[in-house]
C-alpha cells in the first residue's frame, strides 16, 4: 500500500492535534493560569479548559480530544492493516474515516459554540485543534467523495 497525500494531510494534522491536545490536558490539570494563550478576558485558554464545559461524563474534554487524535493517528498510520483485514477498499477506509472526522468536527463546534456564547472566551489551542480537524474533515472528504 502506498501513502497518499490525503494520508499524509491527515498524519500531519493528527500529530499537531496530537501535541495541542497534550498541551490542553497539562492546562486542565495546572493548579493556575501560567498558559501563553491567556491573553485577556475574550482569549483565555484557562478560562476554558476550567470551565464546567470542559469536561464531558467525568472526562476532560482535552483528554477526549488526545485519544481522538491518537486513534486518527494510528487508523491512518495502519491504513493497510486495517483495509486488508476489514477487507475495505481504500474507498471504503477513506468513507469511514470521513465519518470519523465528522464526529470530531461535530463536537468540537459544539465546544466552540460554547465558548462563544456560553463561556464568552476563546481558547487559542483548542481552535487550533477545531483547526486540525476541518483540515482532516476536509481532505478526507474529499477523498472519500471524490469517486461518488
């Protein structure tokens, strides 16, 4: 199996989601605002990630967001493994993981909505990370419907 650019895309953006989501956890669990990203009342990552919202059934949203991009990063690593014994076509995979990315995307708008207009603060490091996943959601996308 060869690499395709929509792979490529995906790995790149998975790492950088990667390493902001880490970053986010290491903000949840930090006793004070020491962030970069805590600029002024509208753009304060700690307001954020300390705020009720930011976490989700006992588990901090950017733990969720980690594991997310974790399984994105190793499902498109393993992309052969996992097509061969699901025995999927690359149309198939890309389809998939195209619903994969729509899921992530849609709680992570959900999550900035809620910044926006029940937190009234933004979170530098989480839009970076709504960013990774509209690229993801996006190059996939168009992978999977190209053949459509």
């Amino acid at each position: 199996m060869t690499r395709t650019a929509t792979d490529y895309t995906v790995l790149a953006a998975a790492i950088i989601g990667i390493l902001l989501a880490a970053y986010a956890v290491g903000l949840h669990y930090a006793p004070s605002s020491s962030s970069f990203c805590d600029i002024n009342a509208s753009w304060n990552c700690d307001k954020v990630n300390k705020s009720p919202w930011a976490v989700f059934m006992g588990v901090p949203v950017a733990i969720l967001g980690l594991l997310a991009y974790l399984v994105l990063f190793a499902i498109t690593f393993k992309r052969g493994a996992i097509q061969k014994f699901l025995s999927f076509t690359a149309d198939d995979y890309y389809k998939y993981l195209f619903v994969y990315a729509i899921v992530m995307f849609g709680f992570q708008a959900y999550l900035t909505y809620i910044e926006a207009f029940v937190i009234g603060a933004y979170c530098i490091v989480c839009l970076g990370s709504q960013t990774c996943t509209i690229v993801v959601a996006t190059a996939v996308g168009a992978r999977a419907l190209r053949n459509n």
